[in-house]
C-alpha cells in the first residue's frame, strides 16, 4: 500500500510537470494506449477475456474515470501538488454517499463527523484573498474542479464495486483505457495536440509506468490487508504528494495546507476504519483503475 501511495503521488507531479507544454488529454491519451496494450497482453497470458458480460456498466466506468482523471490532471498543473492530492484524498467521503444511494451500502455512525471534517479540511485549502474581498473566482476554480474530481473518482468507484459482481479484475481495469482512449483523442483535437519532445516521451511513458504501478500494488494490498488498514495508507500519498511538491517544485507548505490537510486526512481515516462485520462484511471490491483513488 505505501508502494502504491508513492507511485501514484510519482504519477501526479509527472502530470504536474508536463502540464505547461503537454495537453492533460494528450497526456492521458498516451497513458491509456500504453496501459490498454499492458492489460491486454496480461489478460491473454492469463488466458482471460476483455469481453465483459456488462458492457455498458464497464463504458460508464470508463467514462467517468476518464472525466474523474482528466479533472485530476488541470487541477495538479494550476495549484501546489499537495492541495491537489489533497483535493483527491476526499473521495472515499462522495463514496460513502453515492454507495448509500445507489448500492444500499449504509454510511455507519462515522460518516458525519467524517463529512464534516473533511469539508473543513477543503474549507481550509480555499485561497485567502486581502482582507474585505473575496478569492477570485479563477483562484478557486483548480479547488472546484479538483473536488469534482474527487466526485467522478467517487462514482467510478461505485459502479466498481457493482461490475465486480459479474466481471473480472483485469477485464474492469482493461475497460478504463479502452474508454478513455477516444474519449482523450476527442479531448487531444480540441485542446490542440502537442508533438513532445524525446524527453517529455520519456515523461509521457514514466506517467504511464507510475500509474500502472500504483494501480498493481494497491490491487495487491487490498487483496492482502483488511479494507480499515489499507485506509491507512491514504496519508502515505499525501506525505509524498507534498514532498515531491516541495523538492520539485519548490512548493511551500502553508499553515493552512497543513491543517486543512490533518482535517481530510482526519475524515478519510473515520470513514474509512468502520470496517464491516458479520453478515454485512464483503471483501474489498477492486480498486477503481484508472481513477486516481490516493493519488
């Protein structure tokens, strides 16, 4: 879990980087390409079929895992790293409520003192402006469209635990790039492609690696740690999204990042150290590929 926590934070401040010169979507385009040829070719050594049984549920999936990173991505490239990671460490929070609307999962007792932390948290990270105005509405649009982020990775986590019911692992994960990749060529079009450089290619391919593995050693530590302790491995990306910010970018680490981040990283571990028990225990559904779930 700590492994996939820094290849995930590896993964957002190689976005950050190339974020002035390279197109998010042509950035995700190239991921998706190089992931997509990845999963298909460890499905057929493992003689698996990428046909699902559902797949439009596995298209939505797809869908909204694209739209959860592409958020992701412009949020890391226009505010410090460790706002935007922590941005994203608010999902398990949208999950809770999306899977008591359309899952029937029930929230627990903690979901309200976790809610409200972690909109304080947010509370906290939102710009300051001089006294007497207001934040500029452009200054708070990286924190909206990060939280909105959050919001699709939420969604694209719940229609996980839904398509694991009928669906394999490999063929959920396989889905998301095989979903994004028309929906980034659209995005490249429109944002006006970039031709990168021999370096930025290598950028492009490193994003790729981090993110696949991140994905394959968080598949790997919910697979051997209960669900309540793998949630501990959520700070873990914070810690290194902040630090890579500081070394790289010369971020520095505000009062108010710092306490804004304790309130979130506060709320996802009450949300997520419930744990189930009895009847309603359920094994770990397979994380949401794709979707930057601790990144």
């Amino acid at each position: 879990m700590a492994l996939s926590a820094f290849f995930f934070a590896l993964m957002a401040a190689g976005a950050k980087l190339l974020g002035g010169r390279v197109p998010p979507q042509e950035v995700i385009l190239v991921r998706g390409v190089l992931n997509a040829l990845f999963m298909l070719c460890l499905l057929r050594r493992r003689g698996l079929s990428w046909r699902p049984r559902r797949p439009g549920l596995l298209v939505l999936r797809g869908a909204l895992g694209h739209f959860a990173l592409s958020c992701y991505f412009w949020s890391v490239a226009r505010q410090p790293l460790a706002t935007a990671v922590l941005l994203q460490q608010v999902h398990p929070v949208f999950t809770a409520v999306l899977a008591a609307w359309f899952l029937s999962e029930k929230p627990g007792k903690r979901f309200v003192p976790a809610f409200l932390l972690a909109a304080s948290g947010v509370a906290l990270l939102v710009p300051r402006a001089a006294p007497g105005t207001g934040p500029a509405p452009a200054s708070l649009a990286p924190l909206v469209v990060g939280l909105l982020g959050a919001l699709l990775s939420a969604a694209a986590y719940v229609t996980v635990r839904d398509a694991s019911r009928t669906e394999h692992e490999e063929t959920i994960v396989l889905w998301f790039p095989l979903t994004s990749i028309p929906l980034a060529t659209v995005g490249t079009l429109v944002e006006g492609p970039a031709a990168p450089t021999p370096v930025e290619w290598g950028w492009l391919v490193f994003i790729a690696a981090a993110g696949q593995l991140g994905q394959l050693f968080l598949t790997r530590g919910l697979a051997r740690v209960p669900a309540g302790r793998a949630t501990l491995a959520n700070p873990l990306t914070v810690v290194f999204g902040a630090l890579l910010g500081w070394v790289a970018f010369a971020e520095p680490i505000g009062i108010a990042t710092l306490a804004g981040g304790a309130a979130i990283v506060a709320a996802v571990l009450l949300a997520g150290g419930g744990g189930a028990s009895g009847a309603d225990a359920r094994p770990p559904a397979p994380p949401a590929a794709g979707v930057p779930r601790g990144a």
